[in-house]
C-alpha cells in the first residue's frame, strides 16, 4: 500500500500493475481499501501512464464485488477535461458503477 504513494511515477504504476496481478488474493476489506487508496492517489496523479494503471487496478478490484462506488468516490474530484479520452472512459464507467 505505501508504495502506491511513492514519489515515483514509475513505481506507482508498477504498484498498480501488480494489484492487477494479485487481484484474487485480496480479502474484501483489502480489496475496498486498496480501491480507496488507488482513488485517492488518482485523483493528485500527473503521470498518464500511472493514472492508468491506477484505474485499471480500480475496474479490476471493482469486479470482485468489495468495491463500491462510495469507496471510489474521490474520482469525482478528477477534472475529465484535463484527461485523454480513454482515461476519461475509465472514470466515467467506474462512477456510473
């Protein structure tokens, strides 16, 4: 969890791959607080290619059923003008839930 706020972009998208990776061996607490974070460290992120790893691991932690969308909430805060277009898909499909 630490290193998914490194101040790294590098390691933060490596962080978010290997939560990809491991998807099935969350319980659903961690699996709910892994998506919280990810969301929060999104939402300040500037690297593109980390932010989509951040995502990614988001829609793939939502797909075990232990992430809502009050726990992903702080993608509201991301202003979608600002992100290319498939960034901006990733965002809308997880707040639609």
């Amino acid at each position: 969890m630490r290193t998914i706020l490194e101040s790294d972009a590098r390691t933060r998208e490596r962080t978010a791959d290997e939560v990809t990776d491991r998807i099935g061996a969350y319980t659903p607490a961690q699996a709910s607080a892994l998506a919280t974070l990810l969301a929060a460290a999104a939402v300040s992120e500037k690297d593109s290619s980390a932010l989509e790893a951040e995502l990614h691991a988001i829609v793939e932690l939502t797909s075990t059923g232990h992430v809502d969308v009050h726990h992903i909430a702080a993608l509201r805060e991301i202003d979608l003008g600002d992100l290319p277009p498939q960034l901006r898909d990733y965002v809308g499909d997880l707040l639609e839930g």
